[in-house]
C-alpha cells in the first residue's frame, strides 16, 4: 500500500514504520476477542494505529491498520479502509521471493491473492462499500500463512467511521457470537424467485 505513484509517494504501513523506521515505539497485540478501534496510519497520533494478531503458526501473525485518504501522503492510495496483512518474521523484506526458500515478509490480503497468485492490491481496503466486512477462512481472501496453513480467526463487522475503523476479533478457539452468526447469514441469504414477495 505504500507503492508511489504520481504525484505522492504514501506513507509506509505500520509495520515498516515500526520495523525498518523506529517511528512506533510498539504495536498493540490483540490476545481477547473483542471489538477493537483503529486510527488511521498518518493521521494525528501514533496511538493505536495499528494491532498485532497472533496466528497458530510460530513467527508468523497479523497486523491491522486503518488507511485513509486524506492526510498529505495518503491523497493518491487506492482506497480508504482497514488493511489486513500477515509478517513472517524469518524473513526480511520481499525482495528475494522465490516462493520456495524465500517468502514475504509482509503479505498485504487483497481480492484473489494467494500463495501464488498476485491478486489486486488496490482492492486491498476491507470497509462497507465494497460489502468486505469480514475476513475468515470463508471469505476472498481467506487468512492463509506463508505455509498455506489457513488461520481460524475471525475479523468481522468492519465499520468506517470519520476518524477511526472499528472491527471485531474472535479468536480461534473462543465460542461463535450471535453477531457474527446474524452477519454470516445475512452475507449467505438468497431469495428465489427474484424478485420475490
């Protein structure tokens, strides 16, 4: 998300920001289920910016961070909304890919993106707009690992507000909500014959 384009270059996402420049002095790791807020990546604080999730794979976990359109940096990113990426920390940067003894180290989520196939990454941003809410092993993409392994959590019911994006987070393992469940069938819901009274 933090590819330049004319006439902007973006801000780079939390994790490089923490990682390679030091500008976060930590990022907050989400260890409940729970609903959680987010402030936009260049906005007006460093506070909570960004969450660490972890996943059932050792040096391997998610990050969450809002972007927005609208401070000087982030005019020309594609899309406002939550990004969702996964850090393999035995690997440092992506430049030496090979998809065999060299993986990403951050993996941005995006529309038709797997291990092997690139996806489109400005449609990255989950938000109410484009109907990507949610993000579980039933949605596009689903929440793989550099190995392939896909992870059991569970973001859902993303909602952008002014300043801030709010989502939700169970953890693997913790009992189903009725919120999310209610969600699920309402993204699932078909009616025949259409239209139908």
């Amino acid at each position: 998300m933090a590819s330049t384009s004319s006439p902007r270059a973006q801000n780079p996402g939390a994790w490089m920001k923490y990682r390679y420049g030091n500008w976060l002095e930590e990022i907050p790791t989400i260890t409940e289920s729970g609903t959680y807020t987010v402030y936009p990546v260049g906005g007006n604080s460093n506070e909570r910016i960004a969450y660490i999730i972890p996943s059932e794979i050792e040096n391997e976990f998610f990050v969450v961070e809002c972007r927005k359109k609208s401070n000087t940096f982030d005019l020309s990113i594609p899309e406002s909304g939550l990004l969702i990426y996964h850090i393999n920390s035995d690997f440092v940067g992506n430049a030496e890919w090979d998809g065999v003894d060299f993986l990403d180290e951050v993996y941005i989520y995006r529309p038709d993106g797997t291990l092997t196939e690139d996806g489109d990454i400005s449609e990255a941003a989950f938000k109410q707009s484009n109907s990507r809410t949610r993000f579980d092993y039933s949605t596009n993409p689903q929440p793989f690992l550099s190995n392939g392994y896909i992870s059991a959590i569970r973001i859902y019911n993303i909602t952008s507000h002014i300043d801030s994006i709010t989502f939700s987070y169970l953890k693997p393992g913790d009992p189903i909500d009725t919120t999310l469940l209610a969600e699920s069938a309402l993204n699932t819901l078909s009616v025949a014959p259409n239209p139908a009274q």
